[in-house]
C-alpha cells in the first residue's frame, strides 16, 4: 500500500515559498528533515515534487523552497532549522541536496561542522565551481574538512552536465577516507527528477519513461539511505 503523503506550503524569513512534504500518518516521533534545492531557474520548486513525495512516503519530511538569489539558500537552511519541529522533523538530523546548480551548493555545506549535517546529497551537479553557499568549490574545499556522509546520483546520459563532474568528487573524497557512495542511473539531466523536458514549455515535467523512473528512484534512494540510513535492498554501501 502506497504511503499518504501531504503537501503543506509556507515561507522563509525572506518571503520564499517551501513545500513541506510529509508521511500523513507519521506518529510522535520526530522524522529526520531533508532541505533540498532545486538548480538554477528562478523559484521552480515544483519540479522536485516527484522525488520529495517519494522521500516523504519513505518516512522523512522534505522541504523543498523557491530560491533565485544565493541569499535564500541559506535563508531556507535557517528557516528548516528553526521550523523543522512544527512540522515534525527532527533538526538535528538534517540532510541537504541539491540539483543541478543546487548540488554544488548543498555539498559544500559539509565544510561547515557546525550546522552538523547528517549527509549531504548532490544530484547531477557540478563541484569545480564556487559553490553559491560558501564561495569555495566543494572539490578542492571539502577534503580539508572534517568528513560527512556524501552521496552523489549522477545520469548517465545527461548531457547538460557530464557525470565526470560526480565521478571526479566521489574520486578525490574516497582518496581522502571520506564515507561516499555514487550512483549512476540511466537517465538525463532531468531524469533523476522523475522528470523529462518539455521543449514546448521550457521546463520540466514529470515522466513515466523508464529511464526517468530509474533516475528518480535513484535519488529517492540516496535521499533515504542519508537520512533513514537503510538502504533499499541491493544497493551499494559507502565506501
């Protein structure tokens, strides 16, 4: 039987809007709390709806907010932190994700111990770049930090940004002992989105191709393996 999941919406200090995505059955305790961003377009939170009901339906809340400033990053971290308890999520076993332009931005937070983050997850991102959190490009500023549990889903077949941008983190942090697990689907940029581009709409919508669907379930997965800490049967561990 399919898991009940709600949608509630509401708004940081900065006047964004966040979906709140929860199991509608979820009992007294507190769920661990899952922040996830999505990439560059201005506010296009609706396009991680897929994956963040999946990710609820597992037993976590899911916060995905609206961002088109590098301010409002951060501006949602504070508000999850903060809010996380009204909506039955426990703060202090946050993960962060991102996609897209939002991968880079959430995995650089793992240089920051003191937001002590359960994992970081970043999803078809690229990691070379100043990361729109920090400043500083995860790949050569995370292995100087204090290691956090990274997980990485990148698409094969993407072709807006190469999976050797994933390959390339998940490389250099095993070679520097941190816990990291990569997953690559075969699907596109879109794809691990449970989604497809719509070139008559200019945006993702969602899509029951098979490739879509083994890219969604990809990061459905890295989601719950970071913040419920089983994961699905037959995937790999972190290394």
């Amino acid at each position: 039987m399919e898991t009940e999941v709600t949608r509630t919406t509401t708004r940081t200090a900065l006047g964004k809007a966040v979906d709140v995505h929860r199991p509608a059955r979820s009992g007294r305790a507190p769920l661990p709390a899952v922040l996830f961003w999505h990439g560059i377009g201005a506010d296009e939170r609706e396009i991680l709806r897929p994956v963040a009901k999946a990710a609820a339906a597992g037993g976590t809340v899911v916060f995905t907010p609206d961002w088109s400033a590098p301010e409002h990053l951060l501006d949602s971290l504070d508000f999850v932190r903060r809010e996380a308890p009204r909506h039955g999520a426990d703060p202090d076993r946050l993960v962060v994700a991102g996609w897209s332009a939002g991968a880079g931005a959430a995995v650089a937070l793992a240089t920051r111990p003191d937001l002590r983050l359960k994992a970081v997850i970043g999803i078809a991102g690229r990691y070379d770049l100043p990361a729109r959190t920090t400043g500083a490009p995860p790949l050569t500023a995370l292995p100087a930090s204090t290691p956090v549990p990274v997980h990485l889903v990148h698409g094969t077949n993407d072709t807006a940004v190469d999976a050797a941008h994933s390959r390339a983190l998940a490389s250099t942090l095993t070679t520097h002992g941190w816990p990291v697990r990569l997953s690559e689907p075969p699907s596109d940029h879109a794809g691990v989105l449970f989604g497809a581009y719509d070139e008559g709409l200019g945006r993702i919508v969602p899509s029951t191709t098979e490739p879509a669907r083994r890219g969604g379930e990809a990061t459905t997965e890295a989601i719950l393996m970071a913040a419920v800490g089983e994961p699905a049967q037959g995937a790999p561990p972190l290394t």
